[in-house]
C-alpha cells in the first residue's frame, strides 16, 4: 500500500519538525467546511470569542467528522504509527485588521502529556501566507526539550500569556508556513512557532487537531476533563478516558478548559544547549 507521505517529507518532519501544504479539502468541500463553521459561530455566546470553539469536536459531529477524516488520519499515522487517539481540536481565527499575535511557543510546554510524542494538524479553512498572518516556525527547535517560557509583562496583542525563550536560535533561520484553503501542515508538540497579526483584508482561519499515539498519558489531575478517540489501530494501555461520539451534527461544550498553564501548574522544563 502507497504512504500518504514520501521519505523525503517524513523526513523533513523528523529534521525541520514540521510539513505543510498537504492536500486534503477541495473547493467543493471548502465551500461545505464553512458553511458548518458559520453554524458553530452562531453557538457562540454574547462576550464570547472564537478561541472558545474548543474540543467542540466532542459534542459536534461536524468538528469530529473534520478530525476523523481519513485523509489526514493517513497523514498522521505516517508519523505516529498505526495505534493512536485524537484528543484535542480549536480554531485559530484572525479577523481582518486583526492586531492578534501568537507569541512563540512549544505546545507541550501547555500540555500534561507524557511521553512528549504528540502533533498538531493545522486545517487552512482560508489561505494563509504573509499578508494575513500565517504561521512562522524555528525549524528543529523540536529537538531540543522544553524550553523556559516566560510570563508577559503588560497589555499587548498576543493570545498567549507566555512567550518562549528563543535565545539559543538564530531568528534568521525563522520559515514560514503558507498553505491553500483545504490544505493541511502537521507540526511535533516541541517545535517553537508562534505567527504574526493579520493587517490585510483578508480572514486566516484554521482549524487545529491534536493527536498522540497510544502509550501517551494526561495527568487528569490537571486536567480531569481530558478526553480520547481512538483514530487508528488498538488501544493495548488504556491510560486515558474515552468519549462518546456526538450524534449532534453543530454542538458545543460548556466547560473549563485546562491546560498546564491554566491549571496554575509549571511545565517541566529542559532547555537545550547548543554544542
């Protein structure tokens, strides 16, 4: 049977930490995509914000169908293996004229998952590119442990709240994804990314989904409302809870949301030296 990637981009995985502009989503499907996600914005509340619409996949079959979409369960199992779960899906929505930043950052910094061995496919629902903002990488930076995150002083535009020491990089060395509306990239857990405010006229909107093979394990003491899908294979660990899948085609969830950082707990930190 032919790998839904090649050598060389499994490759490029395993050394830069990333791969991108992999097809999924047609015009057609796009025009689809968006009709659903207009009907998820409607659920939102009044004070709410899009950064809301997460781990909605649980209570909305629209989402799970989205992260269950067997071409990029191929993808993923190029890189995972042939046993793991989906856990985590949110949307990134920059609005035109939106000053929003994404400071750098390493996902499993956020997460109570051990092992680190983790990714995260990035679904362009619009294209994204310099104009509006897409996402900026440290290639192999996924190398290198936990790096120290520190707190922001002060109001600003980021959507996060810590930023990632990049002291050890050299900043020229930053790539940049762009990638066509329907089209995916797929990053490791530890690559330092981050992306910049979208100043056109134009809407970036992407949807994330977070998958980990199998013998990975949350600490429901910090997140006890940690949930799994099995996506591929057998579950022979059986570490995590399992969900229920929605039968609800546009749904939401009310629910506090816990990360590392949200739970008020310090993320484990080993910060990589060069040679």
């Amino acid at each position: 049977m032919t790998k839904a990637l090649n050598d060389s981009q499994i490759a490029q995985f395993h050394e830069k930490g990333y791969i991108d502009a992999l097809p999924v989503f047609d015009a057609e499907d796009l025009a689809t995509l968006n009709i659903g996600l207009a009907e998820e914005l409607k659920l939102l509340e009044a004070g709410e914000t899009t950064k809301e619409i997460r781990e909605w996949h649980e209570a909305s079959r629209f989402l799970f169908d989205i992260c269950m979409n067997q071409k990029i369960l191929d993808y993923v199992e190029c890189l995972l293996g042939p046993d793991y779960y989906l856990w985590a899906s949110n949307f990134f929505i920059k609005e035109p004229r939106s000053l929003e930043s994404v400071t750098w950052h390493q996902d499993a910094y956020y997460w109570p998952l051990d092992p680190r061995a983790s990714l995260t496919v990035w679904l362009a629902f619009d294209d994204a590119d310099s104009e509006n903002g897409s996402m900026e990488i440290l290639p192999g930076s996924h190398k290198g442990g936990i790096f120290t995150h520190n707190r922001l002083e002060g109001e600003g535009s980021s959507v996060l709240d810590l930023e990632c020491d990049t002291s050890a990089f050299d900043l020229g060395t930053v790539e940049r994804i762009n990638m066509k509306a329907g089209q995916i990239s797929i990053h490791s857990d530890q690559l330092i990314h981050g992306s910049p405010g979208n100043p056109s006229d134009r809407r970036r909107a992407g949807l994330t989904a977070r998958y980990s093979p199998t013998n990975v394990k949350c600490d429901l003491s910090v997140n006890p409302n940690f949930k799994v899908y099995q996506a591929r294979g057998t579950d022979t660990y059986n570490y995590n809870p399992k969900a229920e899948v929605p039968t609800e085609q546009y749904g939401r969830l009310y629910r506090e949301h816990l990360s590392i950082e949200e739970a008020g707990k310090e993320a484990e930190e080993k910060t990589w030296k060069k040679n």
